[in-house]
C-alpha cells in the first residue's frame, strides 16, 4: 500500500511577511486536492465534474480443488478445476436467451449460505443461490426461485437442455457411469477427463414440489430415456455435452405473484476418475452421502400411538368391515367387497 505523503513548508529566504500568507494560503488548496483525490478513489469521472461510483457485479469463490466464478456479462457460472483448460458452465432455464436469467443479474450479496444473485425481468423477478460448504470442498448447491409479477407473459421454452455443459473440451469427453433410474430418479453420476473429476449431480425433488403442483407435472416425467426401460426415464441425464436437471414444461404456466422453486441441485466434483466399476461405485455412494448429510432433517412429530390404537380400533368396528356368518361377526377381507357372503381365502386376508 502506498504510503500517504506528507507535505512540510519550506522556510522562506525572503524577509516580506505578507508572502507567509501566501504560502500557507497555496498549501491549503494542495491539501484539499489530496483529500479530494484520496476520496474518489474507486471512482470514475462522468462528464465534467460529476463523480459516479464503479459497482462490479459478480463473484469468484473457491471450494476445494475449484474456483467458481460469475459474471452477468458470461450468463453462466462457471466452475473450472485448478491446471485444467477444461470448465463446466451453469445455465439455469438455459438454451433460450429470454429465458437464461443470468444475464438479468443486477445484485450479488455474500451470505452464510454461499452467494445470493438476483435481478428482474420483463416477466418477473428471480434470485438464485450458488451455495458452498466449507466443511464439504467441492460441493455446490444451485436453487432457482422465480417470482413472476404477471405483467409480461413468461417465454415459453423452445430448447430446453440440462442446466451443466462441458466447455473447451469435447462432448464425448464426458463418461455417464450411472444414469438417473426412471420413475423420479434424483442423481447421476459421470466424470470428465479434461477436468480430472468425478462429478456427482443431484436434484432436490422435495423442495420442488410446489413447481410440480402447479405447473401440473411431476418428478416421473421422462426428459431422459434410461436403457432398456422403453419410454420411462428421468428429469435428469446427460446428452452431447450436457448434463443435470431439466425442469418439465409448464415454466411459462407459473402464477404471478407467488415465489416458486424452480431449481434446487447439488453439482459435486472431487479430483480423479474411477479406474473401475468398484471404484466407480464407491465414488457415487461417498458423493451422494456427501450431499445428503447437508441436506436439512425433517421434523417429523412424534406419533401419538394410543390414539392411533384408538382410532383403528373404531375404523374396524365400522360395518363396512364386517360381515356375519352364522351369527357370528368376521372382520372382511377388504373394506365393502363385492364377494359372496361368507369365509374367505386366508391368501386374502
């Protein structure tokens, strides 16, 4: 840091007092321009005498072997391994640039929780968080909340794509070692040589809930085909250089005025690839144990068993359980059956 300079009165060879003044009067204007220097440091002229502050908008953050950085100006987070030329880049509602809300970005705020972007659009508001855990290097966690203010319609969605592509290096370059089961299947795993890293990613179904609702959709949606299970498949899965969550369709159906999770994943990456299956396995299983001890517990209340005994009890008194044969009372085998009166298979009960 440079340090301040200090400034000291000559003495005066001269013997005309009034000079004094003079001097003393220059050494006053000096020292306002210092201070008026020192004061608009971080600043920029704009125009002739007006002063206008520079604001940088974006953030660059390291967790474990990786540095993730932002920039409105990119569109996209970006996440590059350390000595790697390779990177993964992060589009959130990306492949249509009406809707790839990154550009949109007007403020970035650091908190507990990692990094809080956020900025308008023509159809609405949005924030977004890209999460870091000191205590896990390495992993990230992305949510996407919009808000839309009704005023605009929302873009619809013409080419939707995961949200993680692999830049400066080639498609093929990424290898899926498990794909995300069909039926609400939550996580994959892959790695990408140019990187280095086993890369883990994983959806937070229960936290979008509300988007399912009321989009009309659901986490068994198929945008990913799984081998040999024919039409069923995934949210999630990899495709050309792509790969993580594809939100169903219906982004452009949300209702004004509510807040509603869009997005809310984990990308985890660690140095190296798996040499084998084994290796392979034992890499999903640490990195998906990784992610869910941050994961928040449910609270679940404790049952309150006696009544619960109490009303099952009555539930089973109830005559559309019970039949009569020969005067005695029997317990069906299902609620209101449409079966012959009388004693049932013990298969069926």
């Amino acid at each position: 840091m440079e340090q301040p300079h200090t400034i000291e009165a000559q003495p005066d060879m001269r013997k005309d007092d009034s000079s004094v003044g003079e001097r003393f009067t220059r050494l006053a204007i000096v020292g306002a321009f210092l201070i008026a220097g020192l004061s608009t440091s971080g600043c920029s002229v704009a125009g002739a005498g007006s002063i206008k502050k520079q604001t940088q908008v974006g953030f660059t953050a390291t967790t474990g072997n990786y540095t993730v950085r932002f920039q409105p100006s990119l569109g996209a987070i970006i996440v590059k391994a350390r000595g790697q030329p390779a990177a993964l880049s992060v589009r959130e509602l990306g492949g249509d640039r009406a809707l790839d809300l990154f550009y949109a970005v007007k403020t970035v705020r650091r908190s507990v929780a990692g990094y809080l972007l956020a900025g308008t659009v023509k159809w609405g508001s949005f924030t977004a968080l890209v999460g870091m855990n000191p205590r896990t290097p390495g992993l990230i966690r992305l949510r996407l909340t919009v808000k839309p203010s009704g005023k605009s319609d929302i873009p619809t969605v013409q080419h939707a794509r995961p949200d993680v592509q692999l830049i400066h290096a080639p498609a093929g370059s990424l290898k899926e070692y498990a794909a995300a089961p069909p039926v609400a299947g939550t996580s994959l795993l892959l790695s990408a040589a140019p990187l280095d890293s086993s890369i883990l990613y994983l959806a937070d179904y229960t936290s979008l809930g509300p988007y399912f609702d009321r989009t009309s959709s659901g986490a068994t949606q198929s945008n990913f085909t799984y081998p040999r299970a024919g039409i069923k498949g995934s949210l999630l899965g990899a495709a050309s250089g792509y790969f993580g969550y594809e939100p169903p369709a219906g982004v452009d159906s949300l209702p004004a005025g509510k807040s509603t999770v869009v997005v809310d994943s984990y990308l985890y990456l660690v140095p190296g690839i798996p040499s084998d299956e084994t290796t392979a396995a034992d890499t999903y299983l640490k990195l998906v144990g990784g992610v869910f001890a941050t994961l928040p517990a449910p609270s679940i209340p404790s049952a309150d068993w006696k009544a619960l005994a109490a009303r099952s009890a009555t539930d089973l008194t109830s005559p559309a359980n019970l039949v009569t044969v020969n005067g005695r009372q029997f317990l069906r085998s299902y609620v209101a059956p449409r079966r012959p009166v009388g004693a049932q298979p013990l298969r069926l009960l």
